[in-house]
C-alpha cells in the first residue's frame, strides 16, 4: 500500500508518496520563498493562495516521480491506500487549502483519510537515519512558529515540558535577518555569517536561562539586537555583520541546550532529538552534540533535506496511522492551534 502525504500548513506546498515499509517513493516541495521574501517574512493570505494555484501541479508532480520509483509514467489515485494531510498547527488559510484537497481527493478516489500533526512529522523526520530512535527521549522542537521541549514518553504519548511565552527560535532568526535587511529566511543567512564570526564579540541576554522551567522567551532578545543595531547605525559605525550573527546565535543556543540539559537530567533518558527548520542550524547540532556527548548521551538530528517543511516527514505519522487503521472522518477542519498528540496514533509499529 501506497501513502499520499500533503502539507501545506505555511509556504511549502508539499507532498509525497510513501510504501508500507517507510521508503519515500516520492517527495516534492514546491516552496513560496520568493512570494514572500520582499516582506521579509510569511504573508498569509499570498501563502494560501499560493497553495491554491500550486497544489494540483505538486500532485501531478508527485504521482510522476512515484510512476518513475515504480519504472512507469505516472501513478493514479487508484494506486494509493490513503491520503495523510497536515491538518494542524500552522496557517489556518494555508492549512485550508491541503486538508480541502485531501478530502476531494478522498472521495474521488475513495481513500481512506489521515489526520497530522505537522510537529510530529517534523519529530518523526528523526527517523530517516536513525530508525532505532526509541521512546522515551526528550525532543527539542525548534521552528518557525514553535518552540518546545517535549518528553516523548511513547509515540503518540507527548509531555510538553514547556514553550516559549513569544517568538519561536526560527522566527527571532527571521526577525534579526530583517532588522538587517538580509531577507527571509532569516536564519540560513544568518547562521552562514555566523560561522565567520566572534560569538563574544557582543553580549545578548540569555532569556529565562535560568527560570527554572522550561519556558522560552526570544523577544527580548530580538529587540536587544535591533536597538543594538539601531545603537551603531547612530553613531555611524559599520556593523561587523559577522560578529553580530554569532553573537545572536551563540545567545539562542545557549538557552536551548542550558534547557535541554535540565530537561535530559530531570527525565532521565539517554536519548534527545532535534526537530524543526532550526535544527538544520549547524551551531545548535554541535552544541547539543558536545553538551550530550560528554553525558553519553546519543543527539538524533534529521537529514539537513528534512529539516525544513516537507511531506516526506508528514508521511511517516500518516502511515502509522495507516497501518493502525486510525483515519479521520470527511468532517475534518484545519486545526490551526492543534495541541501536539492530536490525532496520533499511540503503539502504533513503527515501519523498518
Ligand atoms: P512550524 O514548524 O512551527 O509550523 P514553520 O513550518 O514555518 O513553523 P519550519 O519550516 O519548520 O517552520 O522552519 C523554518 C524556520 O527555520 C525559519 O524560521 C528559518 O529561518 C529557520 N531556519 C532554517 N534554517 C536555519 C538555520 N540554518 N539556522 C537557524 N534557523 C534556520
Ligand atoms: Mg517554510
Ligand atoms: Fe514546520
């Protein structure tokens, strides 16, 4: 059996086609970046209907790549077993367009439908290289509109340890990036300039590094670089682009494995894992690698390739789900707020 898998939950229109072992047959991303990086961040309303006037070529697309996995032209939507689609959190526009589909689709091809949450694709992305990652763990959620800590006790069974109170990590990165004129995305930019710099070169705040829970809170720290940035620009002084980046960086990091490191002891697993488009940022993979590595404990990141919105990564809850027989009604609505563990399927196997 053959899963289709649509996300559409911000600026990819994205899907993918999965067999019963877990095996991408076939994963298409058709990204909206250009839309809206004139505005320095995500437009909502360009995003849906971007969606909209991509979604049916993604399809076209997918079935073509997942024909040729297959040694034909194209697949139809008779030869897939079921449809998965995002239905939360994210866009509600965005989320709309991809659940909407999924149903039409569904009904005309008489397929069973699957409700997903878009963190646990972005969680389940671990699983590409490292299959034996097992509950329980911590995991390290870090994106463009979330920012956690959640003790994975089994699949499907999350504790959401703690959030952040404001802005999401990818979204201070998209922020500082347009404060400096860099465009958006914000943080591969940033973190390529930072690589170059002097993380002490600048001082930031550690926000609620030490608060004793598990919150976030990155708004100040966007502000304190802007009013620094603004700070140079008056007295005429260049900005060592570099240096500021790092500095940034370095400020973010720190909070995030200061946090993870608490939250590791306090449950005491061997295992933690980073998930979301900020764990493409490669000063956060080797923080956390040298912070756990001397507590012996193993750090799974996904595939650079699916760090970023993908379906790929939406396809491995939705065929658990599959597998399970956990499918959603023909009601299903976007969820824009959806709590993580919505929709999971808890103990189901998960695919070799
Ligand atoms: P969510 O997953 O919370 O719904 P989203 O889907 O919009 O939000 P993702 O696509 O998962 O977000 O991640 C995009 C974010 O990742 C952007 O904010 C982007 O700047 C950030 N990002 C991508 N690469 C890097 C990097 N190398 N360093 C830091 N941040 C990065
Ligand atoms: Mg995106
Ligand atoms: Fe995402």
């Amino acid at each position: 059996p053959l899963v289709l898998s649509i996300e559409s939950s911000c600026d990819e229109t994205a899907m993918a086609v999965t067999d019963s072992h877990g095996v991408v047959c076939a994963s298409v991303v058709a990204t909206q970046i250009d839309f809206h990086a004139r505005f320095g961040g995500v437009v909502p309303e360009i995003a849906s209907r971007k969606h909209t006037e991509a979604i049916v070529g993604v399809l076209e697309e997918t079935l073509a790549q997942a024909g040729a996995h297959f040694g034909c032209d194209t697949l139809a939507p008779s030869d897939l077993a079921a449809v998965g689609v995002t239905s939360g959190p994210g866009l509600v526009g965005a989320l709309v367009v991809g659940v909407a589909f999924a149903k039409g689709l569904a009904v005309a091809a008489d397929l069973p439908l699957i409700a997903v949450h878009h963190l646990e694709g972005h969680l389940m992305a671990n699983l590409f290289e490292t299959p034996d990652l097992k509950p329980p763990f911590v995991a390290s959620l870090v994106s463009g509109g979330n920012t956690m800590l959640v003790h994975v006790r089994a699949w499907g069974d999350y504790e959401v340890l703690g959030s952040t109170i404001d802005d999401a990590v990818g979204e201070a990165f998209d922020k500082v990036a347009k404060a400096l004129g860099l465009g958006y995305p914000g943080g591969p930019v940033i973190s390529k300039l930072a690589a170059k710099g002097n993380q002490r070169a600048i001082h930031f705040p550690r926000a609620m590094m030490h608060s004793g829970d598990y919150s976030f809170s990155l708004s100040g720290l966007k502000t304190a670089v802007i009013t620094y940035i603004e700070g140079e620009n008056r007295a005429g002084r260049p900005i060592n682009l570099p240096n500021l980046a790092a500095s940034f960086e370095a400020a973010v990091v720190d909070v995030q494995v200061a946090k993870a490191k608490t939250a590791v002891e306090e449950t005491g697993v061997s295992d933690i894992c980073i998930g979301g488009g900020v764990a493409a940022n490669p000063e956060l993979r080797a923080a956390y690698q040298k912070t756990f590595g001397k507590m012996g404990v193993r750090v799974t990141v996904p595939p650079m390739r699916a760090c970023g919105d993908n379906a790929a990564m939406i396809g491995i809850p939705a065929l658990r789900s599959y597998l399970a027989g956990n499918f959603a009604e023909l009601t299903l609505d976007a969820a824009p707020n959806a709590p993580l563990g919505a929709w999971s399927t808890p103990d189901a196997p998960v695919p070799p």
